[in-house]
C-alpha cells in the first residue's frame, strides 16, 4: 500500500484549498487503496472571503489547519511535522486559497515564495526522487519552489499563469482538463482542473485520477 501525503490549505475554492478538487483527489487515492495523510499549515490563512458573493470578510480570521479538518473529516496534521521519509508521493490539490497560503503566487506571480514548510516538503520528495501531483493552480507552488530546475508543467491551456511559470525557467505544457502532464524524469505529474473554471465536474475528476495513477505509477 502506498502511503501519500495530501496538503491541505483551508476549505473553500476562493480562500482555501478547492474542495471539489481536494475531495477528487482523496477519492482518486482511495479508489487506487492508497493509504492518505492530510496535512496543512497551522497558521492563519491570507484572507477570508465569502464564497457566495466573492467579498472578502475582513473581520474574520480562520486558521489552515482547522478548516481542512472539514475536509479531512479531522484526520489532518500541522504540515511542519510531514516526514517526507514516511511517504512516497505528495499530492496538491488547488484552489485559489493555494496561490495565497501556500505560496504568494496570486500577489506576486514568478517573483513569489512558497511557505518555508511547504518548500522545504517539496525539496524533499524532490531529490528522493518521490514523485509529487498538482492539481489547478498548485503546479505553480512546484514552479516556485523548484526554480532553476527547469521542470515541465501544466495548468491547462496557454495564459497570464503558464507566462509566470515560464519565466521561472520551466516548460508548460498545453493539455485539456481531463488529461494530466507527466514529466517522468522530473517525477511531477500536473492537471489542470479549475483553471477551466466552466470545467464539468466529472471532466475534473477525470483529470484528477488520471493524474493520482500516473503519480502512484512513479513511485519505487
């Protein structure tokens, strides 16, 4: 059985991780019996924004790790103690909340950072050679955090996002949103999902399990 590590950011697709997304890819692990662990920051997140009207609520304050317990149903770790050794893939599902908790890609594109945590996650299974999958929004995280190692990416089709990556120094790769991007000897398999924002559900889940099996395919 192997066991993946799911980074989690919050609950809801303006201010935290995409819960479609999220759910799609905990259900795409399920259906390949892969034992999962949710993880996500213990920290505030960048904003809180009601998903109904897109108004940002400026008066509230909500903590990573808490609301992706709703999604995890309560099985969810601060992401400072993911062990990448205990692994042997790390997933990423997106949501906007993802550009700006989990990196500050939304702010500042191809001159933002990723939240040391994450980052230091990230190198990790990187030079283990374990492989990692983003979903959305989420292989910009990768983009930023693996900067000058010239990796090949996707979010879908051709844009203001794929710019940002490529100024990065990587490749994006066109791709529709029931497909999923391998880059095998870089061991990073990306979807687009909801850069589609019209997407059909069931075309995002496709892309979604199409990039969990191709993610389970590459580990030892």
């Amino acid at each position: 059985m192997k066991k993946v590590a799911v980074i989690l950011c919050g609950s809801g697709f303006r201010d935290g991780s995409e819960i479609r997304e999220a759910v799609g890819v905990l259900w795409a692990l399920s259906q390949e019996r892969a034992h999962v662990q949710c993880f996500a920051p213990d920290a505030l997140q960048a904003d809180v924004v009601n998903c109904l009207t897109g108004e940002t609520m400026s008066h509230e304050k909500r903590n990573m790790l808490v609301e992706s317990a709703r999604i995890a149903r309560g099985d969810v770790k601060p992401l400072q103690d993911l062990d990448v050794q205990s692994f042997d893939a790390l997933m990423i599902p997106g949501g906007f909340g993802a550009a700006k908790n989990l990196c500050n890609f939304a702010f500042k594109g191809s001159q933002g950072k990723v939240v040391p945590d994450l980052e230091k996650v990230i190198h990790g299974f990187y030079k283990s050679q374990k492989p990692i999958g983003a979903v959305c929004i989420a292989p910009a995280i990768l983009a930023l955090a693996l900067k000058g190692y010239s990796v090949s990416l996707t979010v879908g089709q051709p844009g203001e996002t794929s710019q940002e990556i490529e100024k990065l120094g990587h490749k994006h790769q066109a791709t529709k949103v029931t497909e999923c991007y391998v880059d095998s000897q870089n061991r990073l398999v990306t979807t687009a999902a909801y850069m589609d924002s019209v997407a059909a559900l069931s075309d995002v889940f496709t892309g979604i399990q199409k990039c969990v099996q191709e993610v389970l395919r590459l580990t030892k």
